[in-house]
C-alpha cells in the first residue's frame, strides 16, 4: 500500500465524553493539529495546539508540540526530532508546575519500541504521579502512597524503550534533585537506570537501580559524595536525627506488594562517614553530667528527645548489615573535643524504631558541651541506650554500670601492678 497525504489540518475540534455512572467528565479540545507531508521518507514539520479536561480529579491541562517527523512505512518505524513539548495543569489550585521537553524519538512498530533522547527543565513526580494505590480517577494529595497500599508495576511489563534522559530539577519522593542523567533501558518487565547521576544536596550522586515488575523487585547501588545528609533525611524519611556533610554508600535490595512489605523485606549494606556532624534531640555531655548528679538513682534517667539539643562530633563513621528490613551496626566511631563514641545496635526500617547501645568515653575536660563539670568521668566509659521511634528516640545514661566498669579497670590494673612488681623482684634477686 502506498501512503501518500499533502497534508492534514485541524482547528477547533473537540471530543466530550461524560460517565453517568461515576459523574465524570472529560474533554479534549484541539485548537490546532497541522503536519506537512505524510509519506515514506519524507520529512515534514508537525505541531499541536490541545486542551483536556476532567472532573475527577480535577484537570485542565494544556499541550503544545511541535517538531520535525519521519514515517518510513517499509521498517514501520516512526521518528521524532527537534522535539518540543509542554504540558501544563490549568486548575484551579493546581501547583504542579509546567513539564517543558526537548529531544527525539522513535517509535518502532514492529516489534513495538521507543529509542529516546530526551531533556527536561523540571519533573515533579510526587505531583505528576498518583501515589501507589490510587487511580487516574481518584483526587489524592502529593503523597509517598500509605505504607499498606498494593504498588502496581503491572504497566512496566509492556515496556519497550531504551535512551537517555536528562532532567534539569527533580522532585521524586520528596528529593530535590538537580543535573539528573539516566540511562534508561526497559525490556521483558524489567527496567534498567544505568548510568543515575543527579547533584542533590551540596554533593552528588552515581549508581545504578533496577526494577523487575515480573517479581515486584527493587535494587539500587549508590554512592552519595559531599552530601548534606540532614536536609536529605528531612525530605526523604522525614527523620531529623544527624547533621552533617560526607559521603553515603548504598548497596540495597528489597520486594513485596506495598511499601510496608518492601521496608520488612529490605537487605544489603550500608556506609556513613560524616564530618562537622551533629547528633540531633540530645547533648550527650549534659546527659552525663545529670547521671553524675543523680547518681544512686534507681533506675537511671530515661530522657526524650528535645529539638533544641544535639550533640556535635568532628568525625562519625558507621556501617551496617541489613537484613529484613533490619540495619545492624557493630562498628559506630564518633570524636568531639569532650567525648569519644562506640557503638552498635539495630536499626528496625519497617517498625521504625532503633535499640542502639552507645558507649561513650569522656577524655576532655577544660571545654566542650558541659566539659567542666565532667572531670570525675575522665577515663570512664558510661553506656547510653537509645531505644524508641526514629523519630522520637529516648536516651538513657547508666552512670551505675559505667562505675562498676571503672572499678573492675582499677582492680586489673592494680593485680597487673602487684604481678610487675612481684616479677621485678624476683629479677633483683
């Protein structure tokens, strides 16, 4: 069959639609639809003027394309260049802001597949996208999806496509994103973020992730360098525990049906090097010097959370094993100018909740957080227990065990004194 059209010309059409069993109604207005020539080979310009409306939840969207095509009827194969498209949301109160696109495409009919090289000013998916759970058809605020509702991949499976993808500003999931690079490869239901690149908070990010829609999997590698970790915890788990800036490094895998099974399900391994950091909700030299002033009380002070306290370190470093949805730590090292900090514990993600053992040493005691006061603790290595939700923990000081310590210390050393004299004289004769 040979194709062969001058041309096509639309203005001032529209297409109503109105579902009387769900009081829903839409409407696509097309102002302007215009191509040139339509035949085998031969280029021509194409540009579009759109309007869509609906009810629920309430849209009023407006398109503008234009760009250059090619039709090749023999490879069934259509391509796009010069592309440039916008999308805006018109509504009354919408905020989601303008989607601008520029690249090529195309489209290969047989079999069905879509080669890419796109960039985008400014993505909003916690705007753009429905949270998990939720259909086209339902009005829902910005939102992660509640942590019980079903995620779908089922429309992942169909995917065909490869390409690049670069996006000037990104919201996802409540991280903001700047300079994002993707390389974007999807077949079989699986889809392939190779290289992921992104400048986020003061530092960068590069690693790769992978999603199977066949067995509802995740997994991501990443290295974050330079980051500011805690505006980073703040909008991504809403948790205001550390401060700081360093490098993260990710190396994680999870599945299940909705977010709460994938946070149980969550495995692999994580590291943290932070410098000028800050433990947020508690000022552990303080917490010490109440277990000094308080001491022979039964039991030791427990103490909550408070956002005016923290807690700062010259260095932290940590690294932990995750195992079903559980982040255990062995090796936590902290200095400041007052206090040196071990530590090891379990960090529960699906519960949200922590049962961390730290031990803290005091070795200054001229300055720092409450420095002055701690002189008695010089040498003393007191256990604080942090146990509770991650975002409100409590803080326990037992100053009871820490003595006992001490006094078991002072009985070696003094054995260990008696033994070396014993031998020095044993030697004199």
């Amino acid at each position: 069959m040979r194709l062969d059209i001058a041309g096509i010309e639309l203005r001032s059409s529209a297409i109503s639609w109105h579902d009387e069993t769900s009081g829903n109604r839409f409407k696509a207005t097309v102002a302007e639809f215009k191509t040139g020539r339509i035949a085998s080979g031969v280029p021509g310009k194409l540009s579009l003027s759109a309007r869509l409306e609906a009810t629920q939840p309430k849209a009023d969207i407006q398109i503008k394309l234009s760009g250059d095509y090619r039709l090749d009827l023999e490879k069934q194969s259509f391509a796009l260049s010069e592309l440039e498209l916008k999308i805006s949301d018109s509504a009354p109160g919408s905020k989601a802001p303008p989607i601008s696109l520029q690249g090529n495409a195309e489209l290969d009919s047989s079999p069905q597949a879509i080669r890419f090289n796109l960039s985008v000013d400014q993505l909003d998916l916690d705007r753009t996208l429905p949270p998990p759970g939720k259909s086209a058809t339902t009005s829902a605020a910005p939102s992660a999806g509640r942590p019980g509702e079903p995620i779908d991949l089922s429309p992942l499976k169909g995917l065909n496509l490869k390409g690049g993808l670069k996006i000037d500003r990104m919201i996802a999931s409540n991280v903001k994103m700047e300079k994002v690079n993707l390389g974007v490869q999807a077949a079989g239901g699986r889809v392939e973020l190779e290289p992921l690149s992104a400048s986020l908070y003061q530092g960068n990010l590069t690693g790769s992730a992978s999603v199977n829609a066949n067995t509802n999997r995740f997994s991501m590698t990443a290295k974050l360098g330079g980051v500011a970790i805690g505006p980073l915890l703040r909008d991504a788990l809403n948790n205001n525990l550390l401060e700081g800036r360093g490098d993260v490094a990710l190396d994680v895998q999870t599945g299940g049906a909705s977010v709460s099974a994938m946070k149980k399900t969550l495995s692999g391994t994580a590291r943290l090097a932070l410098r000028d950091s800050g433990l947020k909700g508690v000022n552990l030299g303080e917490l010490l010097r109440k277990a000094k002033s308080l001491r022979g009380s039964n039991p030791p002070p427990e103490q909550g959370a408070s956002a005016a306290e923290r807690t700062d370190f010259t260095e932290l470093q940590a690294s932990f094993v995750i195992r079903n949805g559980v982040a255990h730590n062995e090796d936590l090292s902290a200095k400041s100018p007052l206090l040196r900090l071990a530590g090891s514990g379990d960090i529960d993600i699906g519960a949200n909740s922590i049962d961390y053992l730290v031990k803290a040493s005091v070795v200054a005691s001229s300055s720092g957080q409450g420095g002055k006061e701690l002189g008695e603790l010089r040498g003393v290595t007191v256990p604080v227990k942090i146990t509770g939700p991650l975002d409100a923990p409590r803080f326990r000081a037992d100053l009871g065990a820490a003595a006992g310590d001490a006094v078991k210390q002072r009985a070696e050393e003094k054995l260990k004194e008696r033994v070396q004299d014993r031998l020095k004289g044993l030697l004199r004769r």
